[in-house]
C-alpha cells in the first residue's frame, strides 16, 4: 500500500519489490560481516531480532532503488555507538520508530522508504528491524558497499545530500536534533552526533541524510542489500567445498565481476598491536605465510581493516575491502576478534567505482585515515594474483 | 598425596599422585550410580598402593557430566528468566537463539524488568524491585524453583543483580539462583543463556556433586575436594554445585594438560582418544590453545572461552564395518564396550578388536580375533591412521612438525607414524592423562573489566589489574609464591572515548597443599 504511492510502478507491487525470508536475512547478516571488512558490528543479534520480527507474522518488503518515485522521501536509519555496547544493550525497535516519528514531527516530512547508511555489520540489519515494525520498505541500497567508521564517508555526502539536518534517539527516549549553519563542513554533523551519543551512553539512532527519490537514484549505491545475500550465500556454499576460500572467491567474481575479489594472503597471526586514539581502535596484526615461505603481511586497521601489505609492499588499501576470514569455517574474523595463532585467508574485495575517484579519495582513501600512501586499485596492486 | 580423577560417559579413571609421581592408576567403567563408579576407581588405587585414605591431601575431579547432561537434554528444569534491561534490549527477547527442544524444557517464564548500567558502569536505569517482586510471585506460583539473573553491564557491575538474587530468595524459598556476572564476560545474550543453561542443571549439579560427596565419604576421604573447571584451574564443590556451567569445557583441558604434564612437552598436538571419540588439540606453552569462535553448547550459544578442540567420531568403541570399503565409526558401542566388543565375548567389531587383531593391545580375550582376515585388520587400522591424520592436519597453525601426543584409552588404536607429524608419542599412564590433567590443576583468580587509560594510565591499570587477579589466585587457595600471570588481554572499545579498554587478567599458581584447611571459594561472592 506504501509502495504504490512512491514507487513508479503504481500498482502495490514494484517490479524489483520483494519480502524477506528469515533466511534471507541471515545471509544478508553474513554477507554484512564480510562487506564489513572488519568493522561495523556484529549483525548477530540485529538479524535475530528481526527473524523474531518475521516469525512474529511481520514482514519487510525490499524495493529497488530505480522504482523509487522522484519526489518519494528516504530516510537512512543506522545505529550510532559503539559495538561493545551493542553487546550489552542489544536493539531496541523502540526507540529506532521514535527516532523516525520524532524526525517527522520536527521536521514535517513523512518518510516513505529507509535505507542502510552502511551494508557492513550490523547497520545492514538496523534498518529492516525498523522496517519490520513500521510497515516501511527498504531500499536495496547504501551508502557505503561496506562499512566506514564516520558519517560523512557515504556515497550520500559524495552526491550532495547532506547528514542534517539529523536527529538522534536512545532507548531513553532522548531526542537531539541537529541542523548546520551555511557553510559549515559536514565533518561537524558527524562531530555533533559523536558527542550527543557519548551523553546518551554509546548507543542511539541516528535518522539522517533525507533524500528523494530523485536524489537517491544518484546517490545510492543500488543493489548492495541483494548484494550482501549472494555474499552470505556465497560464504554457506563454499563452507563445504574441499578449498573453501577458492571456491568463495569463485563466487564472488561470478556473483559481481572478474576479479573483483582476489584471494590475497594465508597466514597464521603471529604479532598483534591494539591501541585506542580519540575513539577509535586503531592497530595491527601480522601474518605469516602458512605455506612456510617466510613472508610476512601487515593488516593496518582503524575499527576496519585500511592498508594490507605483503614484505612492506601494499597490496589493498581503503576504499578497497580487506576482509579476513577463517580459512575453515570461512567466518569474517572482525578487527576485535583476531587473535594470535588463527589461520587467516586475505580477501580484497574491489569497492564500489563511486569511491575510487579523486573527490571521494579525499573522504575515504588512505590519506583521510592519515596514511601517506596514495591509492591504487586492488587489481593493480596485486597483478596476476587471483589464483593465488 | 593427592588423586585425581576423571568422570567421564565411558570410564571413571582415578589416579593417586606423590608430589609429581604417579603412584597408582585405575580404570573402571561410568556406573549409572556415578558414585559407585568413583568409590571403584578410587578404591582400587588405594588398595595397590596401600595407602591409607587419611594420607589424601585432597581429590580433585574433573567431569563431563554437566556438559553431556545439557547437550542430550538430560535432567534439566524449568527456569524463570529475569533480565534487568528495560528500556534496553527489548528487540532481543531471552531465548531467542535455543533450539526448540531445549527452549520447552526451559518453559516461557521470562521477565524484561528495568535497570542496567552504561559502559562505565553507571547506573542508566534504576532497579524496578516491584516488577522484580511481582515476577518473583508468579514464578512461585509458576512452580519455578531455579531462576537465571542477568543485567546490562553486570560483568562492570554486579550489584542489581545481586540486589534481584536477594529479592528472589526472600520472595521464593529455597530458589536456586544463578548470576550471569558469575559466568560470562561482556555480551549480554550469551552471558544470559550461560544462566540459564546453568540454571537448568541446578538440582542435577546438587545430585551429582552429592554423589561425590557421598562417594568420598564411603571411601573415609573427608580432606577436601575441588573439580577442574574450564581453564583448567578448580574450583570448590559448593561453587561447582551452584554454578556447573563453569565446568562444561574441562575435559579437553585436562587431557592437554595432561597430556602435556606425562610428554614433557609444551608445544605439541594433542589426541585425545577415548571411547567414542577423539578430541585433537593444540597446546601452546603446555596449556590448550583457546577458540576464537564462540562456543556452541548443546546449540545453545554462549561466550566461554574454550579450547580450540577439533572432535572426531573415533574412539576405542567405535564400530567397524566391512563394505564396499572398511569404515570405523562414527557410532560407538560407548560403555558398552566391554560387553560388546568381540575380545570381550560380545558381537560387535569396534577399533579395540582391530587393535588387539594388529597386536597393538592385547584385551580381553584376543583369540576372539584372530581369524579376521590380515587385508581387513591393515585396512581397518590405515582408516584409522588416516582419520587422525586428517585432524592432526585440521588443527595445526603451521607446516612446521610438531610431535603428537596421544593420550585417552583409544591411545592404543594409533602406533605407526603419522605423515606431517616429527613424532607420534604414547607417555606412560596416557590412559588416564585426564584425571592427571585434573590432579595436576592449578587455582586461578581472574578480572575482567573496563578500565579509561586516559586518566588512569595504562601501566598503572595494567599494574593494579595483575594485583587483583594475583590476590584472587591466593585468596581462592593458590600457592602465593607459586601465582603467575598466565594471560593478558586489552582490547580497546571502538567508539568510546576517554581510552576506555576492557582488561582481561588471568592469573594461575598451585593448590596450597601445606594449610591444614585450603580454602578454594574462587572468586564467587556468596
């Protein structure tokens, strides 16, 4: 009933327009793992939540972002906190549809459609658990391809929709709003919403970068919800195969393109180094080449895996994905679980082509992470390497 | 002089230990009584050594039997949930990730009530004692004697529910009571099953560590007794008896502990075989290497840290087959192998009459197998090697050889020489590695918690982090002068400022043996 007053189609059905099965969103929760190149949460306990949803007798309708109607109103929804305190704290739908209401109310816009602000970890989930409880649709769609630790890293921001006005909502029922003067650079929004959560204890939602669907056509990027459950599904296959970690990235570069995932390292963790700077949980890990050839990796990360690097040489930098996983299990070993002695394949995965020009570079290449090193594509820093 | 002993679903094995000698050892089967199995095994190792029961300093024990209890679903209770959380975590019902069959023997007797704490380990949300009350007379009148306490951040700070435990006991008579800060670290859902789990098993951990109890008193043993837990460090029979959770992954640890222990060796792989299967290990330092995955108990999941155990379908009962090719196991004839075994008289082909056939053994009555045709028995015994091999191959971190130790009664089932592997060893007394892992077993103390380096200082943090955990060590019994530090862990929280990083201090040292009255309460608070 929604659909038909904002997408094109008109009919109550979207042609792209489809519901989620419990199992689809344990895939799409395993798949946000990997997307989440270390980082973005554990989406465990959002996807349970919202498999109680549907088991429940709700329902999430998923809509592509083409059959959005231009003048449609998009919302992004997301969890601001920290995942230590996701541990504890779980979800609460609650507060997530007050967040919305109250965004409607302050500023008399009636949101039609939500959408993930990143598909790695939990925020791919945040959004369809609210969507199961407000009757909403989901777009497949966001703005990341994987998760980033700042708000103004969105694909959004790189198309001109802006953060603000924003509002923020705890479990509490704590409400701040936040608007920006002219002229003020969006780093603020993300500076502003940082600090009003530290107050609310490291974990509200966040209701954000309102678009149309005009808008959203340019500044999405489409299909990653769709995306994360052929990578969640991808990851069950290949779990049973003989070489799992050969046979995932088989299926990734037939589910995307060639060569878009590239099975970049097998190591053992022999060294890691952790420290926390302004909020963030910076650090290492090395890696030495399980098959006794002496070489040693480095995986750089900044609540994400950043910089990867093979004998000191770069091999895959951010905007690009690192993913780490178990060589077995093929689990997504996120940056807090690594631990000394596991056994680890190396993925990089190609990030979205939006990110790899030289505007977006600036907002999430490795020097906004404060790295020197200057960005290059995956495919050519790791020549010939697919069938590592 | 000290025992240990091992009750396991197969055997109860007892060993009596001088100091770092093994004196006597003994063998016997589980009884269905679990006390009399123990008084056999103990008993017999009394009566070859000729020791007298009063010369025991203490008995530790190590068992599977929590474990196995919530794993087939055996003995369990109903349970009230009470999760002090509102208005948090109302997304995240209790019980959503159980199994169904666990979850109906469980009941539907939670409660969401308010209270919590944030990060730091203030108050976020103040107790609601009526609503604590009012769920207290409803599980009276529900008939539900066992209740599983959990709270946000409880692990920060214990108090709310502790202040719920003593509102439970006043409103329930006689309720057993089991606080997720007890149990688990940081995660609030999985720290919340590890009650619960515990609590399911509160009236079978009364009968069981009862049976101990009874056991050692019939024997005349009245020094103390401990039983291992996870870690492999032990813990009282009271604290057992109220919180046996605590000890659902000794088993594995005992055995590499042991195994480690009778070797010499501290860098090795482990295999542990037994009746019906075979857990492979790795021991790093001569302690297990931990898992890095979190712990599927029974289907339920939980935040233990566990050895890192790869489990295999092959022990000294599994069954033999002659098809199209020979398979060994997975299915075991279990206890039942002294019965059914063919060098026992029975009708069953298991491993142990293709070891006996190989003359690697000799049980039982090994004329009983002498006619199974040579090509079959080599066939039977190269599946075999191949199985282990295939773990020993899983588990390790690296292509270096390591020696592998084997250890377990099915220790027998393995003699030639394992590819990738520098040495296959068989210590002495490998039979009963887990009830030395046991007499072995170190008292640990342990802290968990969120510190802000910013303005305490990392060192200092780290500093008073180690006192604590050495101070818990003592205070739970250990040796002062024999407590190390045996683990170390920061991890910084992402997102939370002021340089807030959860500490995580293990500290281990030997039983004080020379108190006339050791005293192991560990860290629980009574």
């Amino acid at each position: 009933m929604i659909l038909s007053t904002i997408t094109k189609t008109g009919d109550g059905v979207a042609a792209n327009a489809w519901s989620l099965s419990a199992q689809d969103v344990a895939e799409i929760a395993l798949g946000a793992t990997l997307l989440g190149a270390g980082g973005g949460g554990d989406p465990y306990l959002s996807q349970l939540a919202v498999r109680h949803c549907l088991q429940s007798g709700q329902s999430v309708e998923v809509i592509a972002p083409e059959d959005l109607a231009d003048d449609a109103c998009i919302a992004c929804l997301a969890g601001f906190g920290a995942p230590t305190v996701e541990a504890e704290k779980m979800q609460s739908s609650a507060a997530m549809v007050y967040a919305l209401r109250a965004y409607e109310s302050r500023f008399g816009r009636r949101i039609d459609a939500l959408i993930a602000a990143e598909m790695g970890g939990g925020n791919a989930i945040v959004p369809l658990l609210a969507a199961a409880e407000t009757g909403l649709p989901v777009i497949d769609g966001d703005g990341m391809g994987r998760a980033f630790p700042e708000l103004q890293m969105t694909s959004y921001h790189l198309n001109g929709v802006s953060a603000t006005p924003f509002v923020l909502a705890d479990d509490h029922l704590n409400v701040v709003t936040c608007e920006l003067g002219a002229g003020a650079p969006e780093k603020m929004a993300e500076a502003f919403a940082r600090s009003a959560t530290i107050e609310m204890g490291m974990q509200a939602y966040i209701v954000c970068y309102l678009m149309t669907g005009a808008q959203a056509k340019r500044a999405v990027l489409a299909h990653t919800l769709t995306l994360s459950r052929v990578v969640g599904r991808a990851i069950a296959a290949a779990r049973s195969d003989g070489d799992p970690v050969r046979r995932l990235v088989h299926l990734l570069n037939n589910a995307m393109q060639s060569q878009a995932a590239i099975h970049l390292f097998d190591g053992k963790v022999t060294d890691l180094w952790r420290s926390t700077e302004k909020g963030f949980a910076k650090g290492w890990c090395q890696l030495e080449d399980l098959k006794g050839s002496g070489a040693t990796a480095r995986a750089q990360f900044q609540n994400e895996y950043l910089l990867f690097s093979i004998d000191g040489v770069s091999r895959a930098m951010t905007p690009d994905l690192i993913c780490l996983l178990d060589r077995e299990t093929l689990q997504p070993i996120p940056t807090p679980d690594v631990r000394y002695g596991q056994r680890l394949a190396v993925l990089g995965i190609a990030c979205h082509a939006q990110f790899r020009n030289a505007a977006a570079l600036q907002v999430v290449g490795p020097q906004a992470f404060g790295f020197d090193e200057v960005y290059q594509p995956l495919q050519q820093l790791a020549p010939g390497s697919g069938s590592r | 002089m000290r025992i240990g002993v091992d009750v396991g679903g197969t055997n109860t094995d007892a060993v009596l230990m001088n100091g770092r000698r093994v004196v006597a050892l003994c063998k016997q089967p589980t009884s269905e009584n679990i006390s009399d199995g123990i008084v056999a095994a103990i008993g017999a190792v009394l009566a070859q050594s000729g020791v007298a029961p009063q010369c025991i300093r203490c008995t530790m024990i190590g068992t599977t039997q929590f474990t196995n209890a919530f794993v087939e679903r055996r003995g369990m209770q109903p349970v009230g949930v009470i999760r002090i959380a509102l208005p948090s975590t109302t997304a995240v019902p209790p019980l959503l990730d159980w199994p169904a069959d666990a979850r109906e023997t469980i009941g539907d007797h939670c409660y969401l009530v308010g209270g919590g704490y944030r990060y730091d380990g203030r108050v976020d949300s103040h107790l609601d004692e009526g609503a604590l009350r009012t769920a207290a007379r409803a599980l009276c009148r529900a008939g539900v004697s066992s209740v599983a306490i959990s709270c946000v951040f409880s692990p920060l700070n214990a108090e709310m529910e502790q202040r719920a435990q003593a509102i439970m006991r006043s409103e329930i008579p006689g309720a057993a009571i089991s606080l997720s800060s007890q149990i688990g670290s940081i995660g609030l859902l999985a720290r919340e099953n590890a009650a619960v789990m515990n609590a399911s098993l509160a009236a079978l951990s009364q009968r069981i560590v009862r049976s101990f109890r009874d056991a050692l008193r019939r024997l005349d043993i009245d020094s103390p007794f401990y039983i291992s837990q996870n870690d492999g460090t032990l813990l009282g029979a009271d604290d057992v008896e109220r919180y046996p959770v605590l000890t659902f992954a000794s088993g594995p640890t005992n055995s590499m502990r042991g195994a480690a222990y009778l070797s010499g060796i501290d860098q090795a792989i482990v295999a542990d075989i037994g009746g019906t299967t075979t857990d492979i290990g790795m021991l790093v330092n001569g302690f297990p290497r931990e898992s890095a995955m979190t712990a599927d108990i029974g289907g339920v999941r939980t935040n233990f840290r566990m050895p890192d155990v790869l489990a295999l379908g092959l022990g000294g009962g599994s069954r033999v087959r002659n098809g199209r090719l020979v398979t060994v196991g997975p299915d075991s004839v279990g206890y039942r192998l002294t019965q059914d075994a063919q060098v026992f008289g029975g009708e069953t082909l298991t491993a142990s009459d293709i070891a006996c056939a190989a003359g690697y053994v000799e049980l039982g009555d090994c004329r009983r197998v002498a006619d199974l045709p040579a090509k079959f028995v080599s066939d039977a015994v190269a599946e075999i090697h191949a199985q282990i091999a295939e773990g020993v191959d899983k588990i390790r971190t690296s292509a270096t050889p390591l020696p592998l130790i084997l250890v377990g009664g099915g220790s027998v089932l393995v003699r030639d020489p394992i590819p990738g592997v520098a040495q296959v060893i068989t210590p002495e007394h490998a039979a009963v590695a887990n009830a030395i892992g046991a007499a072995i077993a170190q008292v640990g103390g342990e802290i968990d918690r969120v510190y802000a380096y910013d303005t305490e200082g990392r060192d200092a943090v780290l500093a008073a982090a180690r006192q604590t955990a050495r101070d818990r060590a003592v205070a739970a019994g250990a040796e002062p002068d024999s407590v190390e530090i045996v683990d170390i862990e920061e991890l910084p929280l992402a997102y939370v400022p002021g340089g807030a990083v959860r500490v995580r201090v293990k500290a281990a040292g030997d039983l004080a043996l020379d108190n006339a009255e050791p005293v192991v309460n560990s860290n629980i608070q009574r």
